[in-house]
C-alpha cells in the first residue's frame, strides 16, 4: 500500500497546525503590547523625588495585559524586596493604591500599583468586570512580573490589598507560597457582602433569589441591546438621608481629594452584572492555610471593620496580626489628608518579613 498521499496530508496539516499557532503568539503578542498608557504623571498624589517612576505591562494567565505604575528607591544597590498593591474595589492605580506604592518604594522596596483587568488602563473587555478568580489571578501575575524583574529578589515579594482588593490578596496569599507577606488596609470581603449585604442586611435564601432574578434580568436585557448597563459609581449629588460611610466616599472619589476619570466609583460604577459572582464564590474559605505572615489593618470607627475581624478570626498562627486605628474611618485609610495609615508598621513588617 502506497502511503505517500497519507504522509503528505499530515505534512501539511502539521504545517498548517505549526503556522496557526505562530500566528496565534503573534495575535496574542500584539493583544499584549496594545494598552493606551498616559505618559504624563496623573495621579490624585504629588510625585516624590525619592523615587524613580515608570509604567509598566504584564499580563495574567487569562491572556489579560496589565498596566502597573512602579516605583524604585533612587540609589537603590543589589536585588529589592518588592511589594504589588492593588485597590480599593472600583478604584485605579492613580488613586489609593498609588500612594501606598510609592510611600513603600521611598522605604526601599520596589513596588508596583496595578490597575486590575478590565479597569483603568488594564485590558480585557468587556470594561467594568469583576471576578473572584481573575483579580485574584492580577495578583499572582503581579508576582509573576516581580519574580522574574532583573532588579528584585524573588524570595522577598509581598503584597498589599486595600478595600475590595484585601480579599482578593488573602486569597492569592493562601493560593501562592511566593508571597511571601500579605498586608490589607480597610478590607472588604466582597463575596460577604454579596452573600449577606452590609452588615447582614440581606443574608437569607429570599433577599438572595431576588438579588438573583435580577441579575438574570439584566443580563437577559443587555444582551439583547449589546451594552452593559452601568450600575452607577458613588451617589452624586448626595441625598440629605446618605448614610455617613458614603457621605465619606463622596468626599474621597467626587472631590478634588480622589476623583479620577478612570476611576469606576468615580464616575459610572461597575456594570450592574459585573459582581455577581461573588455571591457563589467565598474568597476567604483558605485563609486558614496562610502560612506566611498576615497583617490586616482597619479604622476603629470605620463600617466596614467587621470584615477585617472576619478575616481575622479565620487565620491561624502566631504570624497573623490584626491593627486597628484608633478613631479612623474606611476611607481614612484611602490617603494621607487624616495622617493615619501606619507607613511604620507597613515598613517593620515588611522588612522583617521579606529578609
């Protein structure tokens, strides 16, 4: 029997096969490098003279490109420690995370602020999502970017996750032995929140299946009109009867003080379906198998403190420290107009931490 024919068949399907995925790495290398990313400084923050800036890019294993800000010490000698942060929940690089990057990086790390995928400068569409798993997976991309940068050491990576985000850091933390020390400033634990609202307000099987007849609705909705409805970013004007945790929102993300126009509560939210699957999904339930060292830090007056006890209270050993501030509401914790966000204690515990 003449194979001959059969041979030259698979020839050309390896060939074919072999081009496809070279054009493949092409498209997906060109996808990487396509982020629009402002040059000019942009952030709600005066830069410091003590630290080198730049932009930089790194992508997830979902074939997500991120855009980050890093900071480097000036004078810096020999392999950094670094330290990726990230948050709050709806904000950008250029706002909350940016200030505590660049605040560590004049301690003598070098750190990275990363807007999460599909928000700010970061890829993915459609824009305004929101997933356990991904914004878990931007930070173990984070420790991707830092573990094979010329200048840091890979054995001393940690990582900082604020508001929204400080859920998402314990989970990378139980998830990713590289990181090596967590710390989360004024933390919320997105999935509670979905599950149970604030402060249990919604937590019965009732509340939740009408909060999920109408996220059916809604997707049934947009994808009949090809949008994703918004779901709003933080309430503006105020009404008179605002509580006063989102009278203090307002005052960080709708003044002078924190408003950015890539920021999502800055301007038009979320998507309205964007979060909802947080609600299946408990980020916290491998807490307990953190090994490394945790710090959780939270205002003594803020609403949302309950979730850093929470988050506390499933931790284990005697590496785990919980910091409360005295008098300090959530958004206290946002920058530096209140002075209270303990740079001090970051820094000693980062510095014994990563060695």
């Amino acid at each position: 029997m003449d194979i001959s024919p059969y041979l030259c068949t698979m020839k050309q399907r390896v060939t074919i096969a072999l081009a496809a995925m070279l054009l493949l790495g092409c498209n997906q290398n060109k996808n990487m490098n396509t982020l629009n990313l402002t040059q000019e400084w942009d952030k709600t923050f005066p830069k410091s003279e003590l630290v080198n800036h730049s932009k930089v890019t790194f992508h997830n294993r979902f074939g997500i490109e991120l855009a980050a800000d890093m900071y480097v010490p000036k004078n810096a000698e020999g392999k950094l420690a670094a330290i990726a942060v990230s948050g709050p929940f709806g904000a950008v690089k250029e706002q909350t995370s940016g200030i505590y990057a660049q605040h560590m990086a004049e301690r003598g790390f070098l750190t990275i602020a990363f807007d999460p995928s599909y928000t700010g400068e970061s890829g993915g569409e459609p824009r305004r999502m929101a997933s356990p798993d991904i914004n878990t997976e931007d930070f173990l991309a984070a420790v991707d970017f830092l573990s094979t940068n010329e200048l840091v050491d890979p054995e001393r990576i940690g990582i900082i996750g604020i508001c929204g985000w400080g859920g998402m850091a314990i989970n990378a933390a139980a998830l990713d032995p590289r990181i090596k020390a967590t710390v989360t400033s004024t933390m919320y634990d997105m999935s509670r929140v979905a599950r149970e609202g604030y402060f249990g307000s919604t937590d019965n099987e009732a509340a939740r299946d009408a909060q999920r007849q109408a996220w059916a609705s809604q997707r049934t909705e947009d994808y009949r009109t090809g949008t994703y409805k918004r779901a709003g970013g933080v309430v503006d004007p105020l009404p008179d009867d605002a509580p006063w945790f989102v009278k203090d929102y307002h005052a960080y993300y709708k003044t002078s003080r924190g408003y950015h126009k890539r920021s999502g509560n800055s301007n038009d939210g979320w998507n309205v379906i964007g979060t909802m699957s947080f609600m299946n999904q408990p980020l916290l339930d491998m807490a307990g198998e953190i090994k490394t060292p945790v710090l959780i830090i939270h205002g003594e007056k803020a609403h949302s403190r309950y979730f850093s006890e929470g988050a506390f209270a499933k931790l284990k050993g005697d590496n785990k420290e919980l910091l409360i501030i005295p008098g300090a509401v959530h958004t206290d914790l946002y920058d530096d107009v209140a002075g209270v966000i303990p740079y001090d204690k970051m820094e000693t515990f980062f510095k014994e931490n990563l060695k």
